[in-house]
C-alpha cells in the first residue's frame, strides 16, 4: 500500500534491465519507495542496480527471472510476485526491443521477434497483473511506450507498429479500469540516450532516461492518463499525424 503521504512503497519492474527504469526508482527511492523487484531475463546482472538502490533507502530489492517470450509461464510468474510481495503499487512495463528495420524488412522471423515481445508479450503478462491489481483495489501499471507508435514511419515501422498496438491496447485498458481504484498510464518518449540507442544518430528534442524518469514521476502524482517526454513531443507529433501522406514519404524519417 502507498504510504500515508500517497508516496508508492512497492514497485515491480518488468525490464529490469531498462535504463529508463533506473532512473525512474532512484526518483521513487528517494520518495520512500522500499521495496523493488525487478524482473528480467538476466536477473544477476542486476545486482549493481540493486546495490544502489539498497544504498539509496530500498530495504528490499530482488532480481528474478522473467522472459516477455515465454508467455506460457506469465501466470505462474505473476501469481509467485504477488504472493511473494504482497500487495504492489506500481508495476513498471519497462522491456521491449528496437530490432533492426534492415533486417526486419527481409526476415520475418527478425519480425516477429519485435512484435512478439513488444506486443503479444506485453499483453500477456498485463493481463494477470491486472487481474492481481483489480482484486487488491488499487495500484498503478505504466507502460514505456513511444512517439514511434504515433505514425509508422520507414525507417522503423515494424517496432512502431508493435508500440502502435500496445499503445491503443493500453488506451483501453485505462478506460476499462475507471472506478476499479487501479489505474493505466501510458509513457510516450523520444529519442532517449539509452543501451538501446547506443551508436544511433540523436533524433531533434533527444532526451536522457533521467529526463524521463522526472516526467513519469510527475504523472504518477498527477494521476495523468499519457505523459510525453519530453513534453513538447506532444505538440510535434500532433502536428506529424495529420501530415499529408504524399508529403510525409518524403520526410527524412
């Protein structure tokens, strides 16, 4: 349960390996969050992350194993955190892949891979999670999405058409949760300096996982429903979505 100030105690991370997860339970460490799990497919190369987040004031954290593709252990998965942790505030979906468009665009399994695990994978592990969240009566699920999802562009259509998908799944899983004390918000970054965009040339209004973590801590204290980060995103791809298309295939994008 949230503490008698509404800060979040209880935090499931599922990415643990996320650098924007990070950055964002150093932020609700040092607003008294104690108590983190984070789940990945490599969990004992966490232990640094865990380190420091015990040094900053968690006085439990665990690494345990959780792998977005294998969707038949999902329920079993859920079912062990929740009885394990008791009660979770907040449930971070932090994991997902960029895969590579070159490769995507002539391999189908090199597709599937990418919709598989940023789509079908996600929604797998939502749904007992939520179950688990609508029984205890309160809690919070943020999904890391992206801008990419706004408007399929070319050079990397295959992984914003799976954010595309989970984005609009979780527009209606928000609708579907008022009044039921369990809440759904949706996290729309850009360009943001990570492991995963390591090399890769900066897109205009590039951000850093520290710069998103601050956005996604303010919309958790807002009860917002879509955060953008950083903000002005908001504004640019409303512009972008209404972009005729003739004009939008000759954009550099």
């Amino acid at each position: 349960m949230k503490d008698s100030l509404g800060a979040v105690q209880t935090v499931l991370v599922l990415g643990g390996g996320s650098d924007i997860a990070h950055a964002t339970l150093r932020e609700l460490v040092a607003r008294r969050a104690r108590t983190v799990v984070l789940a990945a497919r490599h969990p004992d190369e966490l232990e640094t992350t865990a380190k420091e987040l015990r040094d900053l004031g968690a006085t439990t954290v665990e690494s345990i194993s959780f792998d977005a593709r294998a969707t038949d252990t999902h329920q079993a998965f859920v079912d062990d955190v929740f009885t394990r942790f008791g009660d979770i505030d907040l449930v971070l979906v932090a994991f997902g892949v960029l895969g590579d468009q070159t490769v995507a665009d002539v391999d189908a399994a090199a597709a599937l891979d990418i919709a598989a695990t940023n789509y079908l994978g996600t929604i797998s592990v939502t749904v007992p999670i939520v179950n688990r969240l609508r029984t205890q009566g309160h809690g919070t699920i943020v999904l890391l999405s992206s801008v990419a999802g706004e408007r399929a562009r070319r050079s990397n259509f295959v992984y914003g058409s799976s954010k595309a998908g989970i984005d609009a799944y979780y527009q209606g899983l928000g609708d579907s949760l008022v009044g039921t004390g369990v809440h759904a918000m949706i996290v729309r970054p850009g360009f943001v300096h990570t492991k995963m965009t390591e090399g890769m040339k900066a897109a205009p209004l590039s951000t850093t996982p520290e710069a998103v973590a601050t956005q996604i801590v303010r919309g958790l204290e807002k009860g917002a429903d879509i955060v953008w980060a950083p903000p002005p995103l908001r504004l640019v791809m409303s512009v972008l979505r209404h972009v005729p298309r003739v004009v939008f295939r000759r954009l550099p994008l």
